[in-house]
C-alpha cells in the first residue's frame, strides 16, 4: 500500500496525531469493549463534557471514530476500517525496511 497522494498522507498523519494524546487512546480502549455515549465516556474518564468534547472532535476528524445519534444522545464507536488503513502502512513498512548497517559515510 504504497501512499499515493498528499490525501493518503494526510489521513495517516492525521490518524497517528489523533493517537498520539493519552486521553484519547483511553477512548479508543474503551471503545474496543462497545459503543458508548459521552456521559458513559465523561464517567469511565472522568473528564468533563467539555474536555472530552474536544478529544472526540480530534477522533472523529482522524476518522477513528463514528457518531451514531439516538434522541438527543450521541453514542461513538470504532471505525474499524480507518485502523486497517494504519495498520496496513505500518506493515508495510515492516515488510519493506531493510536493517542493515551501513558504513559511516567518511568510509565511503
């Protein structure tokens, strides 16, 4: 998977900053378990609306997380297909890293 355009790089970067916040990795472990609401998040957090509010915004704009509205509750869960998306670019630099040592240049 090979990244094909600034878009491909945009949602990998974005992707990888939106994780890199330990609140919003919280999110996402609890949202491995089921979906959940922003009360049933602010609780297991305990975070205020506020702050979760704009950790959740980061999720969603990283597309790491899906809003589903019920009534006058929103309820989040994992967008599974974004984290294949991640975890494809990570294997594939697995897959095509060399590790070897290379000369120090003065050698060369």
């Amino acid at each position: 998977m090979p990244i094909s355009s600034s878009l491909d790089s945009n949602i990998i970067m974005a992707g990888f900053q939106a994780l890199s916040d330990p609140l919003r990795l919280a999110v996402i472990e609890l949202l491995q378990k089921q979906e959940l609401c922003v009360c049933d998040l602010c609780s297991h957090l305990e975070v205020s609306q506020s702050k979760l509010s704009f950790h959740l915004k980061n999720l969603k704009e990283a597309g790491l997380i899906n809003p589903r509205q019920e009534g006058r509750w929103i309820y989040y869960s994992l967008n599974l297909p974004q984290f294949t998306y991640l975890e494809q670019y990570l294997a594939q630099i697995h897959h095509n890293a060399v590790v070897m040592s290379r000369p120090n240049c003065e050698d060369s």
